[in-house]
C-alpha cells in the first residue's frame, strides 16, 4: 500500500463520514444481535479500564465503551470523523484526538485497555506487525485489548478486488455522492490472525461465526487482551457457537480472542 492509497483511505472516510452510521441501523434480527453482541463483549473486557481507541471513526463504539470503562482516548487520523463524535452527547470521560494510528508515540503509555473496531482490515499486511507492536507500546502489561472487524461475504460491501503484489486486497466502494472509491480491505484467516496476534500475547482466542446463512470467508471480529483470561464468546442467541482458541502464555501476558459474526459483513 503507498502513501496515496493510505491517502485515498483517509478521503474516503472524511468523505463517508455524514452517512458512515448508516451500518449502525440494524438490517434484520442477525444483525441486531450481532451488534448487541459486540456491544456487550466490548464492555465486558473494557469495563473500569482506561482505554486507548485507535480508529474510533463516528464515536460508535466509543460512547459504548465509555459507558463502563473509567476514561476513553478516542483517536482517528480522520478529522470529519471525528467531527461526527464530537457531535455525539459523549460521557465527560471520553477524549478525542486526531492520531494517525501508525503514529501514538506523543500519548501515554499507560493505558490499560485497548480498543480498535473495523480498523484492522484497513492495515495493509505489511504493517500489521508495526502498527501492533506501536499499540502495544501504549499499553502497560495485563492491559485488555478488544478488537472487531468485519467478516467477508461476497457481493456484501463492494466488489473485492485481486490481491496485489504485497497480498493486499481492495474493494470498491461507492458513497451516497455517487463517487466511487478504491479502499484497501483485508480479510485475515483465522490462522493468519492467529499469528500476527500472537507474539507477546498471554491468551489468543478466536471466534468465528456463520450463523446466518449466508457464505462467510477469511472473518475477523476480534478481542485482544492483555493479561488474564481471555473472553468468551456468548453466541448463544445468535447463531453457531464460537470456536474458542486458547495461546498459552507468554513474557508479556497479552491475550486475543476473535469472533466472527456475520451480518457486519462488509
Ligand atoms: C471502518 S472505520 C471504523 C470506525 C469505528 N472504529 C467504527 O467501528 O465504527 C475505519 C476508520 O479508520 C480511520 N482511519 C483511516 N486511516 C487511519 C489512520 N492511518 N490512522 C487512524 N485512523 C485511520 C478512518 O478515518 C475511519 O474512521
């Protein structure tokens, strides 16, 4: 991914971001409950920490979070994003700032909850492995991290284009406006999540769910946790149970867990 692709991301979002809760509006039953589910795993493993947002876009997730965790910083490299959150009635706890999430050097490093929604597929394969580690560098031993993503489901969310020479795979996406827009989007297996995960994580559990009927591939809802036990899905409403993956400890006693629902494909 070039710095002009990196560029074109951010566009896209400043672009979507009057319209971009519009996939916050529950579609049917599967998608309310998966959106119930997310909301209550998130605060499950957030809930009394001090969190670190990277990506938080609109503030969704963000307001859910501060709903039970002792402060939030929200971050996003997106200025009308972030314009959008500052909208919102957001609870005193929450701070919002503009950080490119490569790029959290300048905050604390004493957070102790981590927090990044349907941000990871927009991380080119290649930096994976640095954006982790300068996440991680925020964060003090035993923090939680919990992280979610969208589950690919062809035909849901744009056409996907091929791979391209680093493995990195686009979709093109088309705004009220009508202007069209080529987005990197990478759809991680579990195993490949499993492994980029991993390294300095206590406990890695992944989660994936294709309850609803429809063909899901390379899905990732995640929750990363840094520290103790690591999470367990509670799925029982919506769809298949989770399958549950456990990583035995390690120095820096992180852990992840992943699910993956399937009707926030997109
Ligand atoms: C799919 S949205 C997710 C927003 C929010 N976390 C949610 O779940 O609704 C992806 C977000 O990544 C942000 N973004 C794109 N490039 C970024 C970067 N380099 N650093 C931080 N945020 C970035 C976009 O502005 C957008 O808000």
């Amino acid at each position: 991914m070039t710095a002009l692709e990196e560029a074109n991301l951010r566009r896209y979002y400043d672009q979507r971001a009057p319209e971009y809760e519009q996939i916050y509006l529950p579609r049917d039953q599967q998608h309310a409950c998966e959106l119930g589910e997310l909301s209550r795993e998130l605060r499950e493993a957030l809930r009394a920490r001090h969190v670190l947002e990277v990506a938080c876009g609109t503030g969704y997730w963000t307001a859910c979070a501060a709903g039970v965790a002792l402060r939030v910083t929200a971050t996003d490299a997106s200025l009308a994003m972030l314009a959008e959150a500052r909208e919102k009635p957001l609870p005193a706890n929450v701070e919002l700032l503009a950080r490119d999430a490569y790029d959290l050097h300048d905050l604390p490093s004493d957070f102790d909850g981590g927090l990044a929604t349907f941000w990871l597929s927009h991380v080119p394969r290649a930096r994976l492995r640095a954006f982790l580690d300068g996440f991680h560098a925020r964060l003090v031993a035993g923090a939680v991290v919990y992280l979610a993503d969208n589950v690919y489901v062809p035909g849901v969310g744009g056409e996907l284009l091929p791979a391209d020479r680093a493995g990195d795979t686009y979709k093109v996406r088309r705004l009220t406006d009508g202007g069209r827009h080529r987005v990197l989007k990478n759809y991680f297996s579990t195993e490949e999540l499993r492994t980029v995960l991993a390294p300095g994580t206590s406990e890695l559990a992944v989660r994936a769910e294709s309850g609803s009927g429809r063909r899901a591939t390379a899905p990732p809802w995640s929750a990363e946790r840094h520290g103790g036990a690591a999470r367990s899905a509670g799925t029982e409403r919506c769809g298949s149970p989770p399958r549950t993956s456990t990583f035995p400890p390690s120095s820096r006693q992180t852990s992840t867990s992943l699910r993956m629902p399937n009707r926030l494909a997109r």
